[in-house]
C-alpha cells in the first residue's frame, strides 16, 4: 500500500471515531461528555495531520461523510436504547484492538501512538464509572446475605468438582458393577477412576491457573517498565481514567500526582484501573490445584464407600443410594445458591447423574454378557 493511500485509509478512521465520540457525547453530559469530546479532539488533530501529508503530496483531501458508518451507527443506536454503558465494553475492545495502528507508521507524529492508547484507558475509566455501580452493590450483599454472589470463583469450582466426581465415578462404578465382574474389581476400578480424575482436573487446574498467572505478572512487568520510562504519560493516563470516572481536571491531576510520587502505589493502581488485576490476588496455581482434587475425590469416593465393607448386590444398592443422596444435597446446594430453587436444582443433577449411571450400568450388562 502506498502513503498516500495509508493516509487516506487513517484519515477516514480518525474522521469517523470522531463523529462516533460526538454523537455520543450528545447522550451524556458532564465529565462523561467533556471526556468523549475530548477524544473526538484528539481524533481531530490526528486527521489533520493526514489531511496536510495528503495536502503536500498533492493529493486532493476527501470531503467528509455526513453520516456514521453502518457499524457505529448500530453502537449509536444501541447506546440510545440501553444507554452508553450498554456499549462502552465494546468501544474499549475496539480502541484496545486498534492501539498499535501507527507503531511502524513512519510519517505518524510522535506520540498519536500514546493517544491512541490513550483512548482506550479513558473508555475503560468511563465504564468502570458504572462497574462502581457493582461496589455499592457488594456492599448491600454484605449487609443483605440474600444476594449471593461468589465473584472468586472458589464456591462454583468446588461444587463443580464434588459433582464432576460424583457423576462420573458413579457411572464408572455402575458400569463395571452391571458387568458383573466381582466386588474386589468394582473397588479397584472406583478407586482408579477416583484417582485419574481427581488428578487429571488437579493437573488441568493447575496448568490454567499458572499460565493464567504468569500472564498476569508479565503484564505487570510491562506496567512498571513503562512507569519507569514514561511516568509523565502513565501519570496523564491516569488523570483521564479519573475524569473519566467523574473528577474535575483539577481533582484528577491532584489525585494522579499524589498517587505517583509512589512508584509502589502508583503500579498498584494502575494495575487494578486500567488492567483490571488486583496485585495481591493474582491465583495460586498450587492451592486451586489441591482444593480440584479434593473436590473431585469427595465426590467420587460417595460410589466406592459401599464396597469397602460390602459385596455383591448390598453394595450395589447402597452405592446407588449414597450417589442419589449426595446427588440431591450437590444440586440442592447449586439451586439454594443460584436461586433456582432447591427441588428443581437437585431433581436436575438427579436425572442428569442418575441417567449417565443408568447407561453404563446397562451398557456394563450388555458387556458382561458377550463376555460371559
């Protein structure tokens, strides 16, 4: 592609986010609006700096259009409907996406690249004005246990894995049990699904929240380097995350310049501001591990107990008994935590458990019997 074509080709671009930036800004008002019009200034000067490489390489400049393009006149329209915080995810990915557009632009000026980035620091600072909404919001679930919410995730995972271990062994169980293949045989396999299981989800939980964590610090890496070398702009980066959260200017440049006589503190807010991660919590891949396993066993030892201490079809029958019970008080859990309701919650992971087991027990018949 030639220059004059990447000119026009960023002309057009910086041309339409600034009409997006001002037809939305005419939805808001405030610092919300100061903050969008100021974006659209920026896109703006951007424009008008292609606008005179394509002036001097004497080529004429495009009129501009009237009219949004099709894609950000259903953002438009849908911000009107829902409201801007209904689309100011969507903007942050596409500003985010969009951020090393002039990085090997040789004819860009310097810093558009930062303005760039820029953009999407602001749109993240203007939507997580609403997600403070979300910390009221934990406050009243403090005081209103009522509203339960498990935002680490820790509760969903381990009744995940007491129910992964349950139905699946349970089948296991049930399968070789149909066999009829002896007592000694059904004990093994329990004991070898239970043990496969629990570390197969261990290691699989493991791996996730390792690679999950090393990403993590490596953005944090990236983010103290760049306070290092660039303190002035991470110092701007966070004033407009502040007016974009409703502080004046004046308010938000006292507010930065007090945060960034802190390298420490400074790295730990823009950590959780413009990164979203929290510096103290970044998941112990060890601990998640540990806690995926004994999960997983709780769950797959309820079908393997009976056999410990009994044979033949007492043990079957108190297997099948000890797997509904703990069947009905997993999905009874589920539902009283979700709000869907005990009875329903637990007569689904009834049918669902209860039909896989049903299954292999009778495929375990039609196998026992070709074998016999």
């Amino acid at each position: 592609m030639g220059a004059t074509e990447r000119y026009e080709r960023y002309l057009a671009a910086e041309r339409a986010s600034g009409r997006m930036y001002r037809a939305l800004a005419d939805l808001t008002d405030g610092e919300r609006r100061e903050a969008l019009l100021e974006l659209a200034a920026i896109e703006d000067r951007h424009a008008a700096h292609w606008m005179a490489l394509l002036h001097t390489a004497g080529v004429a400049i495009p009129a501009p259009a009237d009219e949004l393009e099709p894609g950000d006149a259903d953002v438009l329209a849908r911000a009107r409907q829902l409201g801007l915080d209904a689309v100011l995810g969507d903007l942050e990915r596409a500003e985010r996406e969009a951020v090393g557009t002039y990085d090997n632009e040789p004819d860009a000026l310097p810093g558009m690249s930062d303005d760039e980035r820029a953009h999407a620091i602001v749109l993240a600072g203007l939507a997580s004005s609403a997600a403070d909404k979300d910390d009221v919001r934990g406050t009243l679930n403090a005081a209103e246990p009522w509203h339960r919410t498990d935002k680490s995730g820790a509760l969903r995972a381990a009744i995940f894995g007491v129910s992964d271990g349950l139905v699946s062994n349970t089948a296991l169980v049930m399968g070789f049990a149909g066999s009829g293949v002896s007592s000694s045989t059904v004990l093994f396999a329990g004991f070898a699904g239970l043990l496969a299981g629990a570390f197969s989800m261990a290691a699989g939980e493991y791996v996730s929240v390792a690679s999950q964590t090393d990403l993590f610090r490596r953005e944090l890496r990236l983010e103290a380097e760049e306070l290092r070398e660039k303190p002035l702009e991470e110092q701007r980066e966070l004033e407009l995350l502040y007016r974009a959260k409703g502080l004046d200017k004046e308010t938000a440049r006292r507010t930065a310049e007090r945060i960034m006589a802190d390298p420490a503190t400074a790295l730990d807010t823009l950590a959780r501001e413009e990164l979203g991660l929290d510096p103290d919590d970044l998941g112990n891949p060890r601990k998640v591990a540990a806690s995926s396993f004994l999960a997983f066993a709780a769950g797959a030892l309820v079908p393997v107990v009976p056999y410990l201490f009994l044979t033949g079809v007492g043990a079957l029958w108190l297997a099948v008994g000890l797997a509904l019970a703990a069947m009905v008080l997993v999905g009874g859990t589920v539902g009283r935590l979700s709000g869907l309701g005990v009875a329903r919650s637990a007569l689904r992971q009834v049918l669902v458990g209860g039909g896989a087991a049903a299954v292999t027990y009778m495929l375990g018949r039609v196998v026992g019997v070709g074998l016999g």
